[in-house]
C-alpha cells in the first residue's frame, strides 16, 4: 500500500503562491489576500480577501484556487470564503499591502495616463519622455512621473542634474523642463547605484511620487511604468484611478506577445487602454529616401485590431532619438520639424481627444 500523502498547511500554500493576481507577476499569497487558512482531515478552507474594481479578476482567482487545490493529493474538499471591495471601500491597509485609492490625491490633475509596456527595450522611457513634450506643445499642463523603480532613466532624458527641493508643506517640488515638471527616483540616488528592493518597498516609492509631490494643477501626467507587470502597477492602479494606459511595443512577434501581457493587465483591473504605439516602426535612410522596416511593420496595428483597442501610430526609427535622449534634449524638443516628432505631436492630439471625450 502506497504511504498516504499528508496534506500540511505548508503545501497548501506552497499551491496557493502559483495563483496569480490576473495580468500580474505576483501571487496571491505575498499580496496577503489569504487569511484564516485552516487545514485538517483532507479539508482546507480559508478566506480571500481582495482589493479590487474588477469582480472579473477576483473571481478568476478563486477559480484558479479551487482548481488547483482540488488537484492536490490528500485533498478532499475546499472551502474558499470571498471578500471583495474596491480600493475606495478598503479598509486603512489593503490585502495587497498599499494604502487604498484616495479621492483627494492628485485631484488637481485632470488625467492620469499610465505609459508601460510588456518587455523591456522598446523605448517606452524615450516615448513617455517625447509624448510629455508633445502634450506640452499643444498647450498644456503635463507632468512626468518616472517611476520606473528599477531603471530610471527621465533625469538623463530631460537632461536634470540639480535636485529637487522640498516645499514650506514638506512636499517634494518636481523639476521643470521644457514646460514639463518631472520626477524620478534617478533624482534622489547615486548615478551607479543598483535599486534593490522588494515589492513593499516599490510600493512606498510609488506611493510617496503620488502623495508627496507637489504637482499642481496639471492637465495630464504622465507615468513611466517598469517594463512588465509587479508590485508598480498594482499600486498605481490601487492608489489612484488612472484615466488610461497606453502601451508601447516594436514590431517583433516577441515585443507583441509581451504587449498582449501588458493590456490584459490593465483591462483585468478596469484601467482603459488608450491605444498602442508601435515604437522603431521603420527607418528613413536619410541620403536616399528608401524605407527600411527593420524589425518587421504593422505588428502594433495588427495586435490593435485583434484586441480591439485603438492603435496610436508609428514611431519611425531616427538616430536623432538616441542622441537626443543621451544628451538631455528629445527629439520632440531638440528637432521639432522631424517625421519623429509629427508621429509623437500626432499620437498626443490622439490621446488628447479619445480623454476629452470620454472624461466627464
């Protein structure tokens, strides 16, 4: 006779952290949505408490609990107990461990647009930092939040090298740069220095941009996200309700996939998507004229059709860019009569329009 399998609350939730938060890396275990887990004779139950607008999401979790636990050897049954509430109903510490959405915050900003993408290396820092510029151009009041935790990058792009000072209320005062106030953790550290941190700490630096900046009144800010999906998006989309996302990708079948990733993301916790914009989309060979499509064209527009959100545009590839961001200057500002800087002036009035019509 085979030993009997015994059945520990250990295993349990060595099960429970394979379940995902839907469109996110992280489980449900490390948010702390399991609570009151009891294990005993082959019966597990226990509670979910979740943060969430979107009852699709938490739903989804429980089923995916359900489903693997059941596949447990030793288990008999599973009793799972729902408690779902939206971030504006939460209590002073959400399960996910971040302050719940507040009202009051930001509320001098009129549109909070999440920039972000699936994978690393489309140049999503260089288009947020060029889309700020362009907004900036058609007359209004933008601010950019970098909070790409881990790689931030808009210091160097925006060409800042002072430090921002701290107001007679104790707020961070951002810095202004092309009629674009900015803000980044590149500010506050060492150059060289590696940004090593767990998820908590991720959260409180997103928390403290949004809380502990004087922004003012702004039309739009902008937000440059870490490339993927953690504890940065969660936070945003908990602390604050975003007026939308865009994603930005490259004309690779890789970039794609990983877009696909970064929208259903945001359409699981009811953020719109704005549209996507397909960065690198082709090069000009400036002496002859001819057009090259590097990495593959149209894979941005196709993805768009295919999940039914607007596609943005096309950003040309021009080596003006990369010179651009290395030297403190974007292209938007630094070549303002550029093909480039039409896509991104073009892509602006796109996003300008699809808010102002939507927004009440």
């Amino acid at each position: 006779m085979p030993p009997t399998t015994e059945l520990t609350e250990e295993k349990v939730l060595e099960t429970l952290r394979t379940v995902k938060f839907p469109g996110l890396s992280r489980d449900i275990v490390s948010f702390g949505f399991v609570k009151d887990l009891a294990v005993g004779g082959g019966n597990v139950s226990f509670r979910l408490e979740i943060t969430t607008e979107s009852p699709r999401a938490a739903e989804e979790i429980e089923r995916d609990a359900k489903e693997k636990l059941r596949s447990l050897p030793g288990v008999n049954a599973v009793t799972v107990r729902m408690s779902v509430q939206p971030p504006s109903m939460a209590a002073p510490r959400g399960a996910a461990g971040v302050a719940p959405a507040d009202p009051a915050l930001l509320r001098d900003v009129r549109f909070k647009v999440a920039v972000a993408s699936g994978k690393g290396g489309v140049g999503k820092s260089t288009v947020a930092a060029n889309l700020a510029l362009a907004l900036a151009k058609l007359g209004l009041r933008v601010g950019l939040m970098d909070s790409d935790i881990y790689g931030p990058s808009q210091q160097m792009m925006m060409g800042i090298d002072e430090k921002p000072f701290i107001n007679p209320e104790n707020q961070i005062v951002p810095i202004e740069r092309y009629g674009v106030k900015v803000m980044s953790l590149g500010f506050l550290m060492d150059v060289d220095q590696p940004v090593i941190w767990r998820g908590p700490m991720v959260m409180k630096a997103v928390e403290q941009f949004l809380q502990d900046v004087a922004w003012g009144h702004l039309d739009f800010l902008l937000i440059d996200l870490p490339p993927g999906t953690g504890d940065a998006q969660l936070t945003l989309t908990q602390k604050i309700h975003l007026s939308g996302a865009v994603i930005v990708t490259t004309p690779q079948d890789v970039s794609l996939i990983d877009a696909r990733k970064g929208l259903a993301m945001f359409q699981k916790v009811n953020v719109p998507v704005l549209g996507i914009i397909e960065n690198m989309s082709y090069f000009i060979c400036p002496k002859c004229g001819h057009r090259e499509e590097i990495f593959k064209h149209g894979g941005g527009e196709k993805t768009a059709k295919q999940l039914r959100v607007p596609f943005l545009g096309e950003i040309p590839l021009d080596p003006k860019v990369a010179i651009g961001g290395d030297s403190g200057r974007p292209i938007v500002a630094g070549e303002p009569s550029s093909p480039v800087t039409a896509s991104y002036l073009g892509i602006a009035e796109a996003i300008q329009r699809t808010l102002e019509t939507t927004s009440p």
